[in-house]
C-alpha cells in the first residue's frame, strides 16, 4: 500500500531559495537539500506516536494522525525551546509548546493559539516550517527543502523501488559514526570489496567474490550508464568490462604471502556470478544492487534486490538504512519472501557482510574530520578510483543545492 501524506508549509524566513543552484560535493557536509530521504520505517510510528528525528543537521518532530504522518521543525518559534524536551498534544492535530504554550498545526505547522494573548497577530501568521512526507512499501521519506510543491518521490528513488510487483521488506537501520559522503562514495565501487573476502556471507554463498578488479581497457569509465534525462540522477555499474582479481601476491623483505579471496571460480563453483550483478547509485544518497541472495540447492532464494542509503544526520554521523526486495505475483509469495528476508537474510547479509561497511566508513572518518583534510584536497586518487570520481561528478551536476545549518548562509 502506498499513501501520500504530509504537510505542504511555507519555508521559514531562513531558507528561502526559489531556484537553488547545485551545491560542491566538496561542500556538502550535511547533504544535498530540496531532495527526498528516507526517514524511519512505517512500523516505527504508531498512531498519535510522536517520534524525534534529525535529517541533515535540522531537528524533525512527527506524528501519525488518522493514518497520515505529519512532520514539523521541532522548535517553538517564539523562544527557541524544542518541543520534543516535554512533548504535550491537547489535541490529536496540535503540538504545544510546554514552555509558554504556543500551539501549533501539525497539519500545516501554522501556529493557532496562545494562552496569554489569544487576540495575537501572530495567529495564523506564524508558521513552523513543515516538512512534506510520502509513505511507501513500509518506509517513511521526509523532503527537506523548500521547493513547494516538492519534485516527485520517484525521481530521488532508486530504479524499481515504487514497482508494484516489487515486494519490500525493510529491515535494518542504525546510525554510523561517519559523514554520508564516505558510505557513498564507496556504496559499490568494487574494489573496497577486499574488506569483504572472508566475510561470512560470502562463506554460506559459496559465492566466488573477486576483492578488486582491473579495467579491461584504459578508459577506466567505460563500463558506467549515466542516468541524467528524466527521472532518478546517478549511474550503473554492470561490473561486466572488468577483470576479477581473487589473488594478491605480497612481497617485503623477502617474504612473499598471496592473499585470497574465499573462493576461486578456478576451482568452486559459486551459487551467482559477480557478472550478473549491476549496482545503481543516485542522488541524493541511494544504492541499488543485484540480483543478490542466491543460496545452493534453494533457486527460490535467488533474485533479491538490495536497497540502502546513507542518509546524512550531521557533520560526522549518517543514517544507514537497508532494506530487501523481490519481485512477487501474489500475497503468498510476499510472505514467503517476508519470513525470508526476516529469518534469514536480514542476519546473514548485515553481520556477515555489511557490517564490515559501517566498520570501514567509521574507520575512515578521522582523517575526513581532520582541518584540511577535504574531499578531493588530500586523496590520492588513482584510475582505480573511477567509481568515485563519477558519482562525485555526477552529485555535483545534479544536486537541487546545499544543506546547511539552520539559519546559516548557503
């Protein structure tokens, strides 16, 4: 089931910007504003709940009224206190400031009352600013911006996320200790998968996973798909104009150790090819990836999708959030892939394989944080690192502008 709802408010007075130019990815710490992210999953707010969030620097409060899902700027705007510090509804669709008691629409963020001016101008002329929320296939996804109305969800989305046919199962979100700009840029660039060569995932597939791989030409972009018309902004790698590195010989001081992966399709015989695979990362912050979850002697395990995003908090966290997928012609073939996703893959595919992403971005983040340390200013960048180069590029073309703090300059 898909619903529309949310809030369509007038931008404060801080964040005007009618026609926002795209942002630096050099400068985009806190993310890309006016786009789509994913905020929590449907089962997280239950009706009249009210549920605390930050979305790229900026304090978020929600609520489920009637079904829908409303969400508004968690400070009073007469002094500043957070209404989440002592939350008080005296009616479904009203938040109340506990500190003077300004109360406001959550429908609109529109401010309706104050009980010691009653007769104040200020009613109905204030406003909140409120964020614009979309429900689908058990996920929540909050616009942070300023564009009324906001583009389309489906041009922020990952290819076939809407699909009807597609069956979704969200199952994992936590916070990592790292800019979102370091989980994307490594989203599926091949090479970081020698973090992944002993993995556990990799063990119960059987799967020969190469842990690098070598352009086939000297156009180290050539086997990317930009997607730049219509809808979603980013680009495919099909991981087919490539060779796969599953060995590594190390020589030093005259020792020499090969390193390799945990199978060799020399010599196992994997449950998937890594040359069926293709990954899709666009804007602002998604990856798509597969066909994924094969499993010997269980062909029904096969054709799974995965969907994640690094979705930006602030300067030095980001929300990481992954959810499965499969393509079902009935309700019993949902559930089916329900009970597997739950029982099995949301175990075996986060602590057997993406936990050691949250582990290598976390692991990166002190030398980003450090002063001079930019994107782009201290890497040394090779022609390996194509994958990066491109989204980089591509982040910086086609991002709706620059989120900053609250009231500062863009």
């Amino acid at each position: 089931m898909s619903v529309s709802t949310g809030a369509r408010g007038l931008a404060g007075a801080n964040h005007e910007q009618a026609h926002p130019e795209p942002a630096r990815y050099e400068d985009a710490v806190l993310g890309f504003r006016n786009h789509w992210y994913p905020a929590m999953f449907s089962s997280d707010i239950r009706e009249t709940e009210i549920k605390t969030l930050k979305l790229l620097g900026e304090d978020i409060l929600l609520k489920r009224v009637d079904g829908h899902v409303y969400a508004v700027r968690d400070e009073c705007l007469h002094r500043g206190f957070q209404f989440s510090a002592k939350p008080e509804c005296f009616t479904k669709n009203t938040i109340t400031c506990w500190f003077h008691g300004f109360t406001y629409s959550f429908k609109d963020g529109s401010l309706v009352g104050i009980p010691s001016d009653p007769e104040s101008k200020l009613i109905g002329k204030l406003k909140l600013h409120s964020y614009p929320v979309e429900e689908h296939k058990g996920m929540l996804f909050v616009f942070v911006g300023d564009l009324n109305p906001p583009p389309p969800l489906a041009d922020d989305l990952q290819p076939g996320f809407l699909d009807e046919d597609r069956y979704i199962v969200p199952f994992h979100q936590e916070e990592v200790a790292s800019n979102w700009r370091i989980a994307a840029d490594s989203a599926s660039e091949f090479n970081h998968t020698f973090i992944h060569k002993e993995d556990d995932l990799i063990h119960y597939w059987r799967q020969p996973l190469p842990f690098a791989e070598t352009p086939r030409s000297d156009n180290p972009y050539e086997g990317f798909t930009l997607h730049e018309g219509p809808g979603p902004k980013g680009f495919t790698d099909s991981f087919t104009d490539v060779i796969p590195v599953f060995e590594f010989k190390i020589e030093c001081d005259d020792e020499v150790e090969v390193v390799r992966s945990a199978y060799n399709p020399m010599t196992e015989q994997g449950s998937l090819s890594v040359q069926a695979i293709d990954a899709t990362l666009t804007l602002p912050c998604g990856l798509r990836i597969g066909p994924w979850g094969a499993n010997p002697g269980d062909p029904a395990s096969a054709d799974y999708v995965q969907y994640e995003w690094y979705v930006p908090v602030d300067e030095t966290h980001h929300r990481y959030i992954i959810a499965w997928a499969k393509k079902v012609s009935s309700e019993v073939e949902a559930l089916k892939v329900e009970h597997d996703v739950r029982t099995r893959w949301s175990y075996i595919a986060y602590d057997g394989f993406n936990a050691s992403d949250v582990r290598a971005n976390e692991g990166s983040q002190r030398a980003y944080s450090e002063d001079g340390y930019e994107f782009g200013e201290k890497e040394n960048l090779s022609r390996i690192d194509a994958y990066v180069l491109t989204w980089r590029r591509l982040a910086a073309k086609h991002n709706r502008g620059l989120q900053v703090r609250y009231g500062g300059k863009k």
